[in-house]
C-alpha cells in the first residue's frame, strides 16, 4: 500500500500548506501540533536516557550544500529569493 505522507496529513487536519509561506513548509493544526509536540518529548527523553547531546543548525543554507547533497535542482525550483528574484543565485 501506497500513501503520501502529505495528502494523509491533510486529510487528517494534522498540517496545513501554503503557497505564502512556500512549498515544503508545513503550518501545524491543533492536533498536529499536539502529536509533533508529543514526538517531540518522547525523542528528547530518549536522547537524554541514552546520553546523546543536542545540536541546532540553521534553517538556510549555501546554495553550495544542496549541491553537495544532490537536492539543488529540487530547491532552485523551489526557490524563494529574499530579494525578490532580482539577484542571479550562484
């Protein structure tokens, strides 16, 4: 059986999307929230229990990454420019 991930969440009411905010950036609904916040908890609690340490990375990056990773060509279609699109990405 086959499903995506995204029409079940909808479906769902757990998330919601918006052309505004950008492909791939998913708003939380009430009950979405609730069960990403549960996940959340248990993770941490893990995490803790098993000695790991906790680490946050920037939400941006160089386009540079997402070459080295493969997913440019999926992100320039993507792409939201801050300036408006008037500068040419390199």
């Amino acid at each position: 059986m086959n499903h995506d991930h995204r029409e079940l969440a909808r479906n769902m009411r757990l998330i919601a999307g918006s052309t505004v905010i950008g492909s791939g950036l998913p708003l939380w609904l009430p009950a979405g929230a609730i069960i990403r916040r549960e996940l959340e908890q248990y993770a941490h609690e893990v995490a803790v229990r098993t000695g790991c340490q906790g680490v946050y990375s920037p939400v941006l990056a160089k386009r540079e990454l997402y070459e080295r990773s493969g997913h440019w060509g999926q992100v320039q279609r993507r792409h939201v420019s801050a300036d408006g699109g008037r500068r040419q990405h390199r």
